[in-house]
C-alpha cells in the first residue's frame, strides 16, 4: 500500500508567511481534499483527521492540545475543507439532475418506441459511469459501503502507486499524534445517502465556531484570513450590542443593551436610524457592494456601519441562515434564549467550541433563573396597562394573573426563611420542593402551558401587525422568556432532583402608602420617591434557581452533526465527559509542536 508520510517541522523547513494566504499546501486527510497554508505540524494533520472522522460519523471530539500547536487553523482547515467536499458534491448531483430530467423528457417525447438511446446531457470529463462513483440521488438507493460518499473523479494519474492508500492515522483515546504521521491519499468518506436525495433541499453543512470572548473572535478570523479558504467564503459574526453599536445616543453607555432594545421598541415611540439602515442588506453581495472584505472583524462592520447608517449588530445577525461559517461567543450557541433571539439553528451542523474549558459553568449559568418581585411588579403593571387599552386583554389577563400567582408564592415562602442579619435573610430548597410548592400556588404544569400559548399569540399579533405601537417591553418579554425556558427545565422529571432553590429576603423599599397596624417590618425611611411621596420600607423576595447540572443545557445542542469542543486544558477528560453526559468517541490529546530534544528547563 502506498502512503505519504509527513515529516515533523524541524527549525529549518521552510513555511509560507503572510497574511490572506491564497496558496499553501493541498493534502487529502480522511478522505477530503485539505488546503493549508503552510506545511501543517504532524500534531495538526492528527487533529485534522480525528475531526474529520468525527464529522464523517456524525460523532462528536473532544480536542485537547497545548497553546501554540495550530488548533485554530487545523480546526478552521479542516472543517471548511468538508463544507467545500459537500458543496462540489451537490454541484456535481445537480448535473446529474438535469441529466435524469433529459431523459426523462426525451422518453416521454419518444413514447411508444422500443429501444431508445440515452445520452446524458452533460457529464464530467474523465468520469466513468460507475455504481460506487457518486451517490445516487435517491434515497432509497443503498449505499455501497460506509466510507462512500465524496467519491473523488477518477484521476488519470498517479504519483505514489496504483494501489488504494491505507488510512493509518487511527482515532485512539489518550493517546497522540507520531513524529511522522501516515494519512489518506483518496480514500472517500461516508455520510447517509438522504442527506443528498435532493440536490434543490440540499444545503452545506453550517458552521458555528464559537470562542470563550468577543476578543477571540478577532484572533480567529486573522487566522480565517490567512487561509486558503478565505478567498471564497460567506461569514458572519455574531456578538453583543456593547460592541457593534454605532448609535452615538446609546454606544459607550453603561446598559447598551437596554437602551438598543428601547430604541427599537415600538412600545417606548422611539427610534434609531441605523436600525431601518439593516434592510438594505440583505444578502452577501449586498455586503460586499457596501466594501465590506470577505473575511472581516466586528470593527470592519463597525467602520462600514458609521460609514453607510446601517446597524451593524442585525445586520449580521440576519445573514445566520446564509452564512457558511458564522463565528460568536459560545454562550450564544449554549443559551436556549439567544439561540431563539438570533434565529440560530445548530442542527445538523458542526459546533465548534474553542477555549471551552469553562463550557460547564455556562451551561448551569444558562440553566438558572432569577426571580425579582420588583420584576414581576413591572411587568404586572405592564399587563394592566394593555387591559385598559383593549390590547389582547384576554391574553395579558392570564399572564397578569400567571405573574401574580409567582409574586404571591415567593411572598408566601417568608416564613421559611433565616435571619443571617438585620437586614436580609435567606433559605434553600430542593428542586422538588419547588415543584411542590409551585403547584399549591396555583403554578402548575397546565397553567405554565397556558401562560406560554399567551405568550405566542402576543407575538404573533405583533408579527402580524408590525406597525402597531403597543405590546410588552423587551425587559419582560426578556424576564417572560427567562420564566418559559427554566420552568420547562424543572418540570421535566429527570431534571427536579438537578435543581437547588435559593430564595433571598432583603429590604426594599416602596412609596408610602397609608400604614398597616402591627406590620412591625414596614415603617418609614425618611427618604422620598419620585413623586415626592415619603417611601417605606418593606421586605423584597428574590428566588435564584440553581441548575445544577450542565448536561440539562448541553443535551439540546445534540441535534448538531458533530460538536467540537476543544482547549489546552479539559483534563480530566473522563469526569468532563461525565459532567456533560455525552459521549465523545474521539478524543485527541495533541503534543507539543515543539520537540523534547529542543526544550530547556531552568
């Protein structure tokens, strides 16, 4: 068998510098045909070929390698290499679409004859009908074999021998890559035969790559630009208002967020002019057309945004469902409400998360809830308000009363708690404490199910009538939808003995009102509020609804193809494994690039 086996950089080898590197170095790994810029580590071919198994089984990897050994380019290469194999494969099913199509038409034209001779209208130069050679288009065609799916055209050379190369870089646990590495020359890839039934359905495989800050994003996307890749790409970046806000009223403040969302809201009559300028953009050519690069950073953006009053953060966002590539902080792939938010739908696509050492904490993070009587208290009123306006009062009288029967339980736990000091006191439940309690409180699973449908119909009448100036703010759609996802959470059953309750009393205060007798606890703050009434103070409840468990988030982000999480630091990759309950069938663990012979400890 023939093999091509990649030496280890050593100091003198020569390596092709620069940014916006359009050549570099094609290499066949696992099957797919890879472009690199510079002659890769033998640790980077490794962990390109355990990636790329991992996405030709739809399986998952966990990638553990030091700093500075090329995981983001062996990971950017290596997955955008499989996006081009699929986009040359469709490219390719189509021509034989067309080829069926004719000779459909030519039989029906010639219907009644006996023996009529087919031609196909178009086919590749080279190629030979073969049963193995592409896959068919049907899908109830079987698959000849699990690794055949980008079948390569036939070469009429070649270099290394007449013999199908062996593939000798094999997934191992706990283990890394040789100082040679021996890899594919040609041999293809599998993938199920639906996913490519119809070439008109058919979309590449998406690509989110997700980093621990909006910082690292800029660090990858200088790497994407050194990449062969970059030449022909559609990316996007999704990040946070704090840094794609142009709107000189709103940017540099210290809640951003809040007051891009009020500025765009209907409710509040307020409006920015950058936020209209996002429609003009709809696609990437319209991008380019307003000089945006093809491989650019958030200040790109920015700079084109001031340049041309277009909002940079939605116009990024509504590019996701074009995009190839889409880079974000990996907290937006995590959290089930900015998943919703910025129409992020990771199925049947590959996750990246590089940095994720920390994916943990995030996913319980986006697991909990914090519940605030003052919160409720707003969005009450809020509800109260559309009522008298006529505005779905059906509707916002159920979630009023919903809202109130959640104010009134935290009420209804002061007993509970303990005195920690004059000021605030505290206690702690079990997930199924909650459940309970909730359910005396006139919080039941049938309620909640109701207070959602409330919910959509809300939206819908707003999605309908966009020009309508009313509805609830987003602060508490945002609190409502905060409400919707932890609840769905704790009422599954497998999930009440993952969740601890943590519900907190501290003194708060409200404009005095006429004073009740014997309420030892409400008396006079000698402080004012806004409409000049002496304000009281009282007690305030909050309730923090701990997720314990990170796999209760993480487990909805399975419906990906493969999910890649990557760091310097996983181990124990055992106990990680655990922790997030999710299989990772290859697991790499990539040695230094620098050889042991060459190091020096003092």
């Amino acid at each position: 068998m023939d093999r091509t086996s990649i030496p280890s950089m050593t100091p003198g080898t020569s390596r092709t510098k620069g940014r916006g590197c359009i050549g570099g170095v094609k290499m066949p790994i696992a099957g797919v045909e890879v472009e690199f810029p510079f002659q890769p580590y033998p640790t980077q071919i490794y962990m390109m070929n355990q990636v790329l198994q991992a996405i030709k089984k739809a399986e998952n990897c966990l990638l553990e390698s030091p700093t500075g050994t090329g995981k983001t380019m062996a990971l950017l290469s290596s997955c955008l290499a499989w996006q081009q194999q699929e986009l040359k494969l469709v490219k390719q099913l189509e021509l034989e679409a067309l080829d069926e199509a004719f000779e459909d038409t030519e039989t029906a034209i010639n219907k009644g004859e006996n023996n009529i001779k087919k031609t196909p209208m178009r086919r590749e130069t080279g190629q030979q009908e073969t049963k193995n050679n592409t896959p068919s288009v049907h899908p109830s065609s079987e698959s000849s074999s699990d690794d055949d799916i980008f079948q390569a055209p036939k070469r009429t050379k070649r270099s290394l021998g007449s013999e199908e190369p062996k593939d000798t870089v094999t997934a191992t646990k706990e283990t890394g890559p040789s100082e040679t590495c021996d890899i594919d020359i040609v041999k293809p890839i599998s993938l199920m035969e639906k996913d490519y039934a119809d070439p008109k359905k058919f979309r590449a495989t998406q690509i989110f790559y997700g980093t621990r800050t909006h910082k690292q994003i800029a660090q990858v996307v200088d790497q994407l630009k050194r990449s062969p890749y970059a030449k022909d790409i559609n990316m996007t970046i999704l990040a946070a208002r704090d840094h794609t806000c142009v709107n000189d009223m709103v940017r540099g403040k210290p809640n951003v967020t809040e007051l891009c969302k009020a500025a765009i809201d209907p409710v509040m009559g307020v409006s920015c002019s950058y936020y209209g300028g996002s429609s003009k953009i709809s696609n990437f050519e319209s991008l380019s057309n307003y000089g945006l690069p093809i491989v650019y950073d958030i200040e790109d953006m920015v700079c084109v945004g001031k340049k041309r009053r277009v909002c940079p953060y939605f116009t990024l966002r509504n590019l996701v469902t074009q995009a190839g590539i889409i880079f974000c902080p990996y907290n937006y792939l995590i959290d089930p409400r900015i998943r919703s938010s910025m129409n992020v739908n990771l199925t049947k696509s590959i996750v990246i998360m590089d940095e994720a050492h920390n994916i943990e904490d995030i996913c319980r993070e986006a697991g909990s809830l914090l519940l605030k009587q003052s919160d409720l208290e707003q969005a009450m009123s809020e509800c109260r308000d559309n009522i008298k306006k006529d505005r779905n009062p059906e509707e916002y009288k159920f979630i009023e009363d919903f809202l109130q029967s959640l104010y009134s339980w935290l009420d209804s736990l002061g007993p509970t708690v303990q005195y920690s000091d004059m000021n605030e006191a505290k206690t702690t439940m079990t997930g199924e404490d909650v459940v309970n309690r909730l359910h005396l409180s006139n919080v039941s699973q049938e309620n909640f199910q109701i207070f959602q449908d409330n919910l959509e119909k809300i939206e819908t009448t707003k999605a309908e009538q966009p020009d309508l100036n009313y509805g609830i703010s987003g602060k508490i759609k945002l609190l409502c939808d905060d409400i919707v996802v932890v609840l769905n959470y704790l009422y599954n059953p497998k999930n009440i003995s993952k969740y601890k309750a943590y519900l907190n009393r501290e003194v708060g205060s409200n404009e005095r009102k006429e004073q009740k007798k014997n309420e030892w606890f409400t008396k006079p703050s000698g402080r004012r509020g806004q409409s000049g009434r002496e304000e009281e103070r009282v007690w305030k409840y909050s309730l923090h609804l701990l997720c314990l468990s990170p796999n209760i988030v993480f487990s909805e982000l399975l419906g990906a193809r493969t999910i890649v999480l990557a760091s310097g630091t996983l181990s124990p990759l055992d106990s990680f494994q655990a922790e997030l309950a999710v299989k990772f069938p290859w697991v790499v663990k990539g040695r230094h690039v620098v050889p042991g012979q060459n190091l020096f400890a003092s």
